[in-house]
C-alpha cells in the first residue's frame, strides 16, 4: 500500500453512463485511505498531454446521477506508438502517478495493459453499453442504454398501433447483439436480427402476415447495428410481402446518454471502489468484472484474448501462451455467455407472436 501515493483515473472510447459512478466511487474510497487522486482528462491523449487535476471529494460532488464522464474521452492513435507511450509514462513521473483506473472497452483495456507492461500498474473496468466483453454478466452504461431504448421504442409502438404499422428498429451495439435482444424481449418485439444468431427472414414475414390475420395491428422489429443495412434491408421487403405500412428508425447515439439507472450507478460504484481496494494491495493488470451479483478480478490478458475466441478474432498462436487452467476459465466463460445467448434468443422466439 504504501507504493501507491496518487491513483489517476481515465476514461476512454465510447462514454457510458455510470462512468462518473466509477469516477466518484473510486475518488472517494482512495482519498478515505490517504492516497491522492488524479482526474486525466480526454482519456490517454489527456494523459500525453499532461491535461490532470488532482481531486478532492468534492470535485466529484454532484454528478452522479450524470450520463457521459466528467473526464470526457478521446481516441488517440499517438498513444499507440513507441514515442506516444513514452511521453504518457513521461507524465506519469512528472504528476507522481503511481497507477491507473481506466474505464472503458477493450481498446481501453489493451492501452492498460501496455502501460502496466511499461511500469505504470493500471486496472481496467469495463464501460461500454455494448456488453460486448465476455468476461462480465454487465458492463457500465448497458443497463442505462437499455432502459433508454425501451422508452423510445414505447412511444413507437404508440403511434404503431394508432395507424397499424411496423416499426424496424435499429439500436447500437457494435458488431454485438447483446442490446438489441434484451430490448426486443422487453419491448415485445415480433423479431429481433442479431450478428450472433442466423436470421430467419421468410419466418418474420409469415409471423407478421399470420399475426395481421389474427387482429394484430402493430409489429416491432429489432435489429442490431452489427447487421449494417439490413434493417433498411427490412423496413423495404416488409410492405413489399406483407402489405403492412413499415418505417424504419435508427435510435443511433441518443441512447448513450441520459441519466444513469440505478445498476449502472451501483455497478460503477462496486466496480470503482473494488479497483481501488486490488491496487491498494499490488495489484495491476487486472480488470473488474462482475459476475453472479459478485465484482471479481481478471488477468487483463486473459481477459481481452477470451474476447477476441468468441468474437472470432484471435491470432494463430495466441491460444498456446494459456495453461490448463487458463483453458479451463476461458470455455467456462465461452460456453456460459454463448448458452445464455442462445436461450435468450430461443425464449423470444417463442414468446413474439
């Protein structure tokens, strides 16, 4: 404990809501046991150009309950580089930085662990409201994201069944399915097109002209941007078969912001002061992840190569580097993630007309 004096905090990538939970959380709990904090701004550009402030707790008063991260965010391809990397450690001696939170997806994760591998211990926490990182149930900001969308898609289903139309519907989530299929079940979607799971096209539109025989006026359909175009694609064939009136709407960026819910802000709260608590103890080149209601550590290289198996974007040769055990938590976490996927998909299927 007595290594680390000052912890600085960075978020990075795509903002999430209850980034600033994890902000506050994490401010607040180092602060209480005598180690200062430093907020960088615009991510890892931020920490190039040495744009900090040290904290107190009041600096992180009030925000809460605010979407987005106070400490804003910032891609930077200088921090790829031998040069960039070197001034970012640079600013670390130069601010007394003994370690880093940084809060964000898996490009986030990739600059922690190579800080850490260049002397700065850092620990990652998974913001982003893709939900697209397998070693957690819940990423910060994927409950919020959620609960946006099922609003807007509310209000669609208003003017739907006042005119007896179809509504395609598309909602982030990068290359992953994981928003469009939980908001599709909660709103009642007749279909949902997600990258994960083959599409049954000719089936849709048979539920939707049977559905139309039995009084059914109005048909939510849910597609994931991780298809791009084919929600276009199926707002034109729908009137074209079916005969219903269809439009499309892409709910884009809108459903990033917003407040944060309640599981977003406790989620960031856990994850911020459990992060504090591993560094407090040496560790480093972890990630926070929650699972079965439980905040639990990772190896963060474990953790980003398990992604990329099941996003099917590992290197030949990667895999050799694991032990049995190694193995053994990762087809764990790849069988546990895919089944509930599956299950999830099958429910809807069953439960859309």
């Amino acid at each position: 404990m007595s290594q680390i004096r000052k912890i600085g905090l960075l978020t990075s990538g795509g903002d999430a809501p209850g980034m600033n939970a994890a902000i506050r959380a994490a401010t607040r709990t180092a602060l209480k046991r005598g180690v200062k904090v430093a907020g960088i701004y615009r991510g890892y550009r931020g920490l190039i150009e040495g744009d900090i402030k040290d904290f107190t707790a009041r600096d992180v008063s009030n925000m809460i309950n605010h979407g987005g991260t106070i400490l804003y965010s910032d891609r930077c391809k200088e921090f790829a580089t031998p040069e960039g990397m070197a001034k970012a450690v640079a600013t670390c001696k130069e601010h007394e930085i003994d370690g880093i939170i940084c809060i964000g997806g898996d490009g986030t994760w990739r600059g922690a662990a190579d800080l850490t591998a260049h002397g700065v211990p850092c620990i990652g926490l998974p913001g982003t409201i893709d939900n697209d990182i397998t070693c957690t149930d819940y990423t910060i900001g994927f409950d919020t994201a959620m609960n946006t969308i099922l609003e807007m898609v509310d209000r669609l289903r208003d003017t739907c069944e006042s005119h007896a139309r179809c509504n395609v519907v598309e909602v982030m989530g990068r290359n992953a399915g994981h928003i469009a299929l939980h908001t599709g079940i909660a709103t009642g979607a007749t279909a949902i097109a997600i990258p994960e799971i083959p599409f049954d096209e000719e089936q849709m539109l048979n539920d939707i002209i049977e559905c139309r025989k039995d009084g059914k006026r109005h048909f939510i359909i849910m597609v994931s941007e991780g298809l791009p175009g084919y929600g276009e694609h199926l707002a034109k064939i729908i009137p074209e078969i079916t005969g219903v009136e269809t439009r499309f709407a892409c709910l884009g960026h809108v459903v990033r912001g917003g407040a944060p819910t309640l599981r977003d802000r406790l989620l960031g709260a856990e994850m911020g002061h459990a992060a504090v608590e591993h560094m407090l103890s040496g560790n480093s080149n972890i990630v926070m992840c929650e699972r079965d209601d439980t905040i639990v550590p990772m190896d963060i290289h474990l953790a980003m190569l398990i992604d990329r198996v099941y996003k099917g974007t590992v290197k030949p040769g990667e895999l050799e580097t694991l032990t049995g055990k190694d193995i053994d938590i990762m087809n764990m976490l790849l069988t546990r993630k895919r089944a509930k996927m599956q299950k999830l998909y099958a429910a809807a299927h069953e439960i859309s007309k």
